[in-house]
C-alpha cells in the first residue's frame, strides 16, 4: 500500500503470527497452522500500515475463517488471536481461560512465546539485511 514502511515485518507481528502457528500444532491440529499464522500476522497489521484494518483486509483475498478472526467477527480462529493477546498483555486469568477452552496447558506457553519472540527476530534481522 502507498505510504507503507520499508520493512513491513516487525518483531510483535511475526512473534503473534508465529506463536499463533504452533498453538495450532500444540492444540492437535497442525492443519490449521497456516491460517493461525496469517490470523497473527495480519491481526496487526492496522498499527503498522496506519489504515483500518477492515480497509486492508478487504484487498486481501482471505479465508472467510481468517477473515473473521482477524476482524475479532468470530470463528474457528478467533480464540487462539486472544489467546495470545492476552498472554502478551499479562492477563492472566484470561490466558488460563483461553487455553483451557483451546486445551493447552498453561505451563506450555512460555517455552512457545520464546521461541516466537527468537524466530520473529530472527525474521526482522533477515527482512532488514
């Protein structure tokens, strides 16, 4: 989009997207890691390209179950986007809800949210080289 950054990956969207993918793995359903993924990715992307996120997603040729997560409407994707955001802010009482309704044990996510914190790193360092 005109007006976008350089370097459009950045460390909170490739670590959401990423943490976001091996959730899926973690839940017992590794088919859904390639739309967990784009979920985490895109779920940002409003902060980092400066438009509504509703605007942007409209000119992406999504799956309608992205779609809806991404745009906090629902669906089978959604739970996992909070999930994560409520790891991400702290908010405990919420992580330990959202993972029990996705069964994943609490104790799993720190070693997950680590290695997305490396990998998106490792991802801003070769976007940037």
């Amino acid at each position: 989009l005109p007006g976008s950054p350089r370097w459009p990956v950045r460390p909170g969207h490739s670590r959401c997207a990423r943490i976001c993918e091996r959730l899926a793995t973690a839940m017992g359903r590794p088919q859904d890691a390639g739309p967990l993924f784009m979920v985490g990715m895109l779920s940002r992307l409003d902060l980092l390209l400066r438009r509504p996120l509703d605007e942007i997603v409209d000119r992406i040729n999504l799956d309608p179950d992205v779609r809806a997560a991404v745009l906090r409407e629902g669906g089978p994707y959604l739970a996992t986007l909070d999930l994560v955001e409520a790891y991400e802010a702290g908010q405990w009482e919420a992580v330990d809800a959202g993972a029990a309704e996705l069964g994943i044990a609490p104790g799993e996510l720190p070693s997950l949210y680590l290695d997305a914190l490396t990998w998106g790193r490792e991802r801003v360092h070769l976007a940037r080289a």
